[in-house]
C-alpha cells in the first residue's frame, strides 16, 4: 500500500482513528504494565532488604 501524501498516510483511507487508537492502547497498556511491574519489583527489593537486615540482628 503506498500513499501520494502524507496527508492519505494519516488518513488511512478512512481508517485511521482506528488504527492510531489500537496503538494508543496498545501503549497505555505496555506502559501500564511496566510501571506496574516496576512498583512491584521496587516493594520486592525493599522486602528483601529489610528481611536480610533482620536476619543480621
């Protein structure tokens, strides 16, 4: 598929809302996860941090 402008690149014959908000979903989505995943991991680490301080008491 090929586009004379740039204008019918972002047109998508017509179908561009729905493509540019598959991929914005699709990047909240990851984002979400990866924050989420990130604040887990955080809290896991502080666990582990301070089991390992109270083992050494």
């Amino acid at each position: 598929m090929s586009f004379e402008t740039i204008t019918a690149f972002l047109a998508m014959g017509g179908y561009a809302t729905y493509v540019f908000a598959s991929y914005g979903l699709t990047v909240l989505t990851l984002g979400g996860l990866l924050l989420a995943e990130s604040r887990r991991h955080r809290a896991w680490l502080q666990r582990q941090g301070s089991r390992r301080r109270s083992e050494e008491v």
